[in-house]
C-alpha cells in the first residue's frame, strides 16, 4: 500500500476566457500527474451602503458557486476529482494565503495579458499570486 499522498492543484477560476485556459491546462496537468483540482473564485465586494454589500455579496456568491458547479461538471467529464472554494477580499491575497495554508503543490492561473500603463494601473492577480505565495505557480497566456 501506498502513502504517496494525492498531489493538489489550485486553479484561480473567474468567468473569462484566460481562467478557461488555466482550467484547461491544470485539467491536463491533474490528469499527468494523478492529481485532484480545487478551483478557486474570489468575490470582491465593494460597496459603501451595508445593506447593498450584503445583497451583492449573496449575488455574487450565488453566480460564483453556480459556476463553480458548471466547472465540477466538466471535470467530472474529464475523470478528474474537483473541489471548489469561494473566499471574499482581494483575489492575490486570498488565493496566495489560501494555497499556502492549505499546502498547495501547484496553482494555474490564466493571465488576462495587460501591458505597459494598464497594467501597473490595474495591477495583475496572476503577477500578485506570483509574487505573493510559497506556492509554485503556473500562468497560462
């Protein structure tokens, strides 16, 4: 009997078409290396009035896990095991303590390719992961 333990793969999941990359690639990736994906979306909320945050914050999270649901479907499909996890705040910060806490050993991230001023002005999530978490990361162009 094996004590190997089952490798973890974190994937960031938003609904784009960079995430669908970086879900392509960790579903290719899991399947090589026997691994189990965790896909993971951040909701961030920002509002000033408590009662408009709070209804927001149920929306988004309503629309994150139907999607979520979606992707297990498509794992399932693949033969790939899927979890999924929603947290709430900035999606570098969260996603990078998340996958160090929980012992990652990879996350794939699709990056969204912003250059120049757009980028430093918006800053980059798959640039923060990267810069942020102990966690090996993949970026998927």
């Amino acid at each position: 009997m094996s004590s190997q333990k089952t490798p973890k793969i974190l994937v960031a999941i938003d609904i784009n078409t960079f995430s669908d990359k970086g879900l392509k690639a960790a579903i290719k990736f899991a399947k090589f290396m026997n691994a189990e994906i965790t896909g993971v979306n951040v909701v961030e909320v920002r509002a000033t009035l408590a009662s408009t945050v709070i209804n927001y914050k149920k929306f988004l999270t309503g629309k994150a896990e139907k999607f979520l649901d979606s992707i297990n479907k498509k794992c399932e499909k693949e033969g790939v095991k899927f979890n999924s996890k929603i947290l709430y705040g900035s999606p570098s910060t969260e996603i990078s303590k998340f996958a160090d806490q929980k012992k990652f050993d990879l996350i794939v991230i699709g990056a969204r390719g912003l250059t120049g001023l757009k980028s430093a002005i918006m800053g980059s999530t798959s640039n923060g992961i990267v810069h942020k978490s102990k966690t090996s990361v993949l970026v998927i162009k």
